[in-house]
C-alpha cells in the first residue's frame, strides 16, 4: 500500500523537523519571531498540519527544557552574578510561536486560523510580563560595564548622612525610628529638623520631585535595640519609587541596580554596601 502522493516520506519529515529546531536555534535571538519563522519553514517541509504540529510540539518541549535550565541557572558577567529566572516566561511564547508558525507553513485547510489562535493565545499570555524579561536583559547590559567605585560616591555618602539623621531621630525619640509611611516627612519636620532635604534624595535619580530611597517597611517604628541582625538588616535603600516616603519590604530596588548596575543599600548597623540585584 503506497502513501498518498501529498504525504512526505519519513526522510522528508526527518528534514522538516531539522531545518525547524536548526532554525529555532540559529534565529533564538528575534525571540518570538524567530520561533515563529522556524515553526513555518518546517510546517512548510511537512505538509500535512498534524504531522507539522507533531514536529513543533516536540520542538517546542525542546525548548521549554532549555528555558527552564536557562532560569534556575546562575551566571555571571563580569563581577555581577545575574539570576535569569523570569527567562522561564519566554517558554511559553516560544512554544506557541512554533506550535504557531508549523500550522501557517502546513497545507491543510483550516491549519492558518488555528495557527494564528495559538500564537495570539501566547502573545497575550506574555505581553502582561514582558517587562520581567526586559528587566534581565538590562542586568546583563548594566553588568557589562565594569563597576568603577570612584563614581559611586555622593550615593553612600548621603546614606551615611542618613543613619546619623535617623540615630539622632531614634534618641530623640526612646530609641524608635520613624513611621515608614512618613519617614521622610518626620526627619525633616520643621519643629525638630534631623536631616537636610539633599540627604532623602539620590543623587542619580532625585530631582525636584523625585527621591529614589525607600524604608524597609519591616523595622517601621521598631527601635534600634530590638534589630536583632542589624548587620544583615537593610534599612535604607535605592529605590524605583521615586516618590516621598516611599516605603516596602525591599520590592522596588532597582533591576537593574541603579548604580552601574548595583544598588546602594544601607543597613542598620550604619554600614553602606553596593550589592547586584538579587
């Protein structure tokens, strides 16, 4: 019994499934363009929509391993050891894309339509947190740039100004700091003056409105004697909410760090540390 003539050969689905992971690998960089490409050229390659979609799904698992290695696997670039875990989202669109792109290439009738809800589904799906993956791609482009110390310098120093406005606040006070969700606003009350308005801003990302620090919302009206890890404690820290005040449990450092890639962190024992984003 003879295969009909529109259906390939074993060695002509073998073909289509190389020429789809080949070029799944060769165009990974375009993201879910690249997929998609890979997808139609060996849908194209296939012919027959189920054997196009059985090529992809196999593609497609190859490369939801990949991206789940990729994610729980640290590396570093230069001296900046980066955590790629939101790369884990870029799973999904990649599948859909090839499930996608195999069913636009393939013959059958009806094989577009459904291409093109599979790939929208995963659109759709990754729009929403697109950010997360942009935030990696800046760490490493921020960790690519050799950290100088020398530029560095007015940011801790402010810090440093800071925890002796908030010990001399805290003495004033039976040892308690200030409320975090008006911290700001408590060291510079102008009945009892702790610390100047320049010291709450940081230099690379204040302007007239702006501060860029925050509290961390855990030690809000604690006092310094009942930190139990003051070492290990942030108080302070660069912060991408830039508003007065702000204040959380260490959410919003900046990713990447803002300083060259690092962000200034200021603990409770007074000591100032440049650390990666975590």
């Amino acid at each position: 019994m003879s295969l009909p003539e529109s259906a390939p050969k074993q060695g002509a689905l073998s073909a289509a499934a190389g020429w789809m992971f080949g070029l799944s690998i060769l165009l990974a960089p375009l993201l879910i363009l690249g997929p998609l490409i890979a997808g139609f050229v060996g849908g194209r390659k296939a012919r027959v929509p189920a054997h196009a979609l059985a090529i992809a799904a196999f593609c497609a698992l190859i490369w939801i391993a990949i991206y789940y290695v990729l994610s729980r696997t640290e590396f570093k670039v230069g001296d900046t050891t980066i955590f790629p875990g939101p790369l884990w989202l870029l799973a999904p669109v990649t599948a859909t894309a090839i499930l996608g792109g195999a069913l636009f290439g393939a013959e059958g009738r009806g094989s577009s339509a459904a291409g093109f809800l599979i790939l929208l589904a995963g659109l759709l799906w990754f729009i929403p947190k697109a950010q997360d993956v942009w935030n990696v791609y800046q760490q490493i482009q921020a960790a690519r740039v050799p950290y100088e110390p020398a530029r560095n310098q007015t940011c801790p120093d402010r810090l440093k100004k800071l925890y002796d406005a908030v010990r001399f606040y805290a003495d004033s006070y039976d040892d308690y700091l200030p409320p975090a969700d008006r911290w700001m606003t408590a060291l510079t009350d102008p009945t009892q003056t702790f610390a100047e308005e320049e010291i709450l801003r940081c230099p690379d990302a204040a302007d007239t409105d702006r501060h860029g620090y925050a509290m961390n919302s855990a030690l809000s009206g604690k006092r310094f004697s009942e930190i139990e890890n003051p070492s290990g404690t942030p108080l302070f820290y660069d912060s991408s909410d830039l508003r007065k005040d702000a204040h959380d449990n260490l959410t919003s450092l900046p990713r990447p760090g803002r300083h060259m890639g690092r962000n200034n962190i200021l603990y409770a024992d007074g000591q100032v540390k440049n650390e990666s984003p975590k």
